[in-house]
C-alpha cells in the first residue's frame, strides 16, 4: 500500500507500483482536471488507472498504476458526522462515513 501525496502543482511523474495505492492532490488542485488514459489488467482480479492531472497552472502530472482513482462531482452530498455535505465544502478533519468501519 502506497500514498503518493502531491504538495504543490507541478510538472512530473509519479508510479504507484503494486498493491493498493492512493494518489493525493494538493489543496491546490481546485479546479484540476483529471483524466484517465487507460486500465491496466493486474492479472490477479484487480486493475489499475494511468492518466494526467492538469492543474489550474498549466502543469501536468502523469500517473501509473494507481488501484483506486475516486472523483466526485460538485454537489455530491457525503454524509459526515456534521450532517450530509456537498464535497466541495467538506473541510479538512471532517469524519466521513465509510461502508466497511462508520464515521472515520
């Protein structure tokens, strides 16, 4: 298991590698689009992402091998122990609800 945590825009690259990994962008990636390129069959039941982040900035990100790539969309409600949140609004220590452990 992997997390890539991206600090800043920049220009680059970055590979996951095996087992499951997490890519996470900056606050600054407001307004980023991500975009998946391609699937890669793993061979063993799972599959991974490859694709670019273009930041606000112009700079672009290349990845590789990420297992989970999890988008919502403006106005996604997620419930939090706050009450139900659109995700753009959700601020940093919110607890989310989570299928498999409750509120985390």
């Amino acid at each position: 298991t992997d997390t890539a945590q991206v600090l800043t825009s920049t220009n680059g690259y970055v590979h996951g590698g095996s087992g499951f990994d997490t890519l996470v962008l900056p606050d600054a990636s407001e307004g980023a689009v991500v975009t998946i390129t391609g699937t890669i069959d793993n061979g063993d039941g799972t599959y991974s992402q490859t694709g670019y982040v273009v930041f606000k900035d112009g700079k672009r990100l290349d990845f590789e091998s990420f297992e989970k790539i999890i988008c919502f969309a403006p106005g996604t409600l997620i419930d939090t122990l706050r009450g139900r949140v659109a995700v753009e609004d959700l601020v940093l220590g919110d607890k989310l609800l989570t299928r498999d452990h409750g509120y985390q």
